[in-house]
C-alpha cells in the first residue's frame, strides 16, 4: 500500500516539475512575440520616430527610423518582462540593448522602456 501512496505522489511531483518547466518557456515565446511589431518613439515635441522590433523570426531585429540593427537574443527575464539582446550598433560595435515592457494600470495595455547601452527611451504602441 504503501508504495503505491509513495508511486503516486511521485507522479504528482514530476508532473508538476513538467508544468512549470512548459509554462515558462511559454512565458519567454509570449514575452518575445508582445514585444515585437511597431512603436513609436516621441522625440520631444518633434514626430515620433517609427520603431520597428522584430525578435521572432529568424532574422531578429531592430528598425529606428531608417537604420536597422541585427539582434541576438542574450537572455530573457519573463518574470521581470524584460529581453536582454546584443545588438549591432551600425559602427562594427556590439551593445547590450535591453526591452521591458512597462504595464499600465488597465493591466491589458504595455509600454516599452528600451535601453540602448544607457540611453533610455520610451516607446508606445504605433497608433
């Protein structure tokens, strides 16, 4: 009787490691696909400046108005919501650029902080 009790609460376990495991990968997929698409970068009182962020097809990437920067996906923090990404800088250097995405209060709708190698901006949904 007692291996049986013992046999099932093992099962139980595994299968809880299991879904954790499979929920965080799905957690760092939703994280990469939410921040991809098209934003908009406010340049004071001037027009936005468009921000084109693709992280899930092969070729990751980058798009600041007219210049585009190749990525590489250096670590993902979905609990912090925050990609981490080494990026072609255009002059031959490779940066640590980071996304976050900043929630607000409706708890459906997010900004993204972007920090390229210290230089932080805000970007909104394109409209």
């Amino acid at each position: 009787m007692k291996n049986h009790f013992f046999s099932a609460v093992w099962f139980c376990v595994v299968i809880l490691i299991l879904g954790f495991g499979f929920s965080g990968c799905a957690g760092k997929d939703n994280l990469l696909s939410d921040v991809s698409g098209a934003w908009e970068k406010k340049n004071g009182g001037g027009p936005a400046e468009e921000v084109h962020i693709n992280l899930t097809g092969e070729n990751k990437t980058i798009v600041i108005g007219n210049q585009s920067y190749p990525a590489e996906i250096e670590t993902i923090y979905p609990d912090s919501f925050q990609v981490q990404l080494k990026v072609q800088n255009g002059n031959g250097e490779t940066q640590t650029w980071k996304i976050r995405q900043i929630w607000q209060d409706n708890g459906s709708d997010f900004n993204l902080a972007l920090d390229r190698a210290g230089k932080k901006e805000t970007l909104t949904p394109k409209s």
